[in-house]
C-alpha cells in the first residue's frame, strides 16, 4: 500500500482526538485531506495566532467521510469536534447543506484558493528574479493572469458542475443515459470531471487553455446525454466527427444550457459574476506555476523553481484573513 493512502480506522481516530494536551485548549477539525494535516496545521497556527487555542486537523479522506463521522459523533453525543469541508460546487446544484454551528463549508471551491495571494507571488518572484516589484509586474500581472483562467476555465467548472447535478439529480431528468453509447468503455455514469487532470485544459507550456480541448470534453459529455438511445448504431468515432447529427438533438443542448443557466443563476445570487471561488484552487495554482515557470524560463531561470517551496511560501504568507470567518464561527462556540 502506498503510504499517501494509508487511513485510519476509526478507533485510531478517536484515540488521536483523545490525545489532548490540559494545559491547552486544543480543538479537533476533522478535515477532507489525508497526509496534508501538516498543510492545514499550518493554517490553523496562523489563523489563531496569539490566542491560548491550537486547532489540531484529522485528515479522513474525503467529504463523504467526514459527513460520515460527524454523523456517528453526533448519534454518539460528541460535540467537541469541528469539520471542515470543501465548498464544491454543493451550494449551486441542489445538495442539501449540513446546518450545525461545528460543521463549516468553506466558502471557496477548496482551501487552496484561499492561499493564492497577489503578494507573495510578487514577492516570489522579485527574489527568484533579483528584480523590484515594479519590474516584476511588467514580467508578469497577476490579476490579468487570475482574470483570464477564470474567465477561460468558468465554462469547464460549470459542465463539470452540470455533470454532478445532473448524476445528484438522475432520477428526476428527463434526459435518458444511453448506456449502449460506449466510445471509450464508460457510460455517463462513469464520465471524468473535477478529477481529471487540469492538462486536459490547460497548455502545459502557456498555463492558459489549450484551445479545442474544452469543445472535444463538451461533445463526449453531449454525446453521452443520449435521448431514446439515439446514437447506439453508430461508433464514438463517426458521431464525435458527425457535428450536424449532435446538433440535431436539441433537447440535449437545451436540457445542458437551461441546467447550466440554473447554475450560474444560484452562484452569481451568492458571489456576483466573479467566477474565482467556483474554480477549483487546485486547479488555479497548477496554471499559475506553469505562468510562473513560463516567466522564469524568458529570463533564462527555468531550472530554478522548486514547485513544493513555492506553495509552501502561498501557505505560509498569504492573507490569512480571507479565513476570517472560519474563525468566528469556531470562536463562537
């Protein structure tokens, strides 16, 4: 077994939370991240720094899992622990948020898009460069870097967010799987979204979307939105080539766009048209290292990033009052 998926059973769990120290008050945060305790440990010093209270995270491996045992915890009368989970795209596609003071969502896709930070990436640089912050902006702009991968990769997020709702949500659509459609072997059942790698969108030389990727990703997932099994005499490979035959299912595109429409509809209502906390963080730094990388290899410094220090200095420096209201609500309890 690899070590980065090693798991704690429950048992080991419980004996971890029970180790606290009486001479401080410790708080247990149940966590989605196994093996990155260390990631959010670091956080957690920064976001109460100074104050008699250290946060101690327990990585579970998964939303799901931490649903799950903030579920066993409360049948089991344990209400000393706080759970901290992703925000997803739960908000925008129908999932019933958990309502406890002690379980937090963050408001964010994930913590990573929190540590992004225009002032260390300056400050990154200026040292990697030798070169002042005036002069590094004219090398790279952040905020015309954060603008465009947010503006290119926001119809990615919201099909990625279309497919969840759509399989949250399978049994009230109108719209039939055909599960005969079997181009690479998998039904839409099965189809990738959030966790494919970010390189099936991005350049990995440009950092920026690698243009026709996104078009080839929305006809595979059109495609496998098949009404009455319309497309089962034919192979994946004459239909993906067959434009005006997936155009003539309109009911598809009408049934995609009124959904993603929806979706936008619920988003834009609770963070306005800026689409960054609807992008996945870890998504976001892979483009920003390769813009990164990019600069560094104009000034002939390709060699000399060290991805790992890079986002330890995200983590370390970044604003840590963007976490600001994580803190309130665990202060208020």
């Amino acid at each position: 077994m690899d070590i980065n998926e090693l798991e704690y059973s429950n048992d080991a769990l419980d004996a971890r939370a029970d180790m606290k120290d009486p001479d401080v008050s410790e708080i247990f945060v149940f966590v989605e991240d196994i093996n990155k305790e260390f990631f959010y440990e670091k956080i957690f010093d920064r976001l109460f720094d100074n104050e008699n209270m250290l946060l101690k995270p327990i990585g579970l491996g998964g939303k799901n899992k931490v649903i799950s045992r903030f579920n066993e915890n409360k049948e089991k009368g344990e209400n000393d622990y706080f759970y901290l989970v992703d925000g997803d795209f739960d908000r925008y596609i129908g999932i019933e948020l958990i309502e406890d003071d002690r379980f937090i969502y963050l408001e964010a896709y994930n913590i990573e898009n929190y540590i992004i930070d225009e002032n260390v990436v300056y400050n990154f640089l200026t040292g990697k460069l030798k070169k002042t912050k005036r002069e590094v902006r004219k090398l790279f702009n952040f905020n015309q870097w954060k603008d465009k991968i947010v503006d290119e990769s926001k119809k990615l997020f919201l099909c990625y967010a279309f497919i969840q709702c759509y399989l949250f949500n399978i049994e009230d659509s109108e719209i039939i799987i055909d599960k005969k459609y079997n181009a690479k072997g998998k039904s839409f059942l099965s189809i990738e979204n959030v966790s494919r790698s970010p390189f099936e969108f991005l350049n990995p030389y440009t950092g920026y979307e690698q243009v026709g990727n996104f078009d080839k990703y929305y006809r595979e997932v059109v495609l496998r939105l098949c009404i009455e099994n319309g497309f089962e005499n034919f192979s994946g490979i004459e239909v993906i080539k067959c434009d005006k035959l997936i155009k003539s299912y309109s009911k598809v595109h009408h049934f995609y766009n009124s959904s993603i429409d929806s979706i936008s509809e619920k988003y834009e209502l609770i963070n306005g048209t800026n689409y960054y906390n609807f992008i996945c963080g870890k998504f976001l730094i892979t483009s920003l290292k390769l813009c990164i990388k990019e600069v560094l290899k104009r000034q002939n410094l390709s060699t000399n990033f060290d991805e790992r220090d890079f986002e330890n200095q995200l983590s370390s420096y970044f604003d840590i009052d963007k976490l600001s209201y994580v803190k309130n609500k665990i202060e208020k309890i």
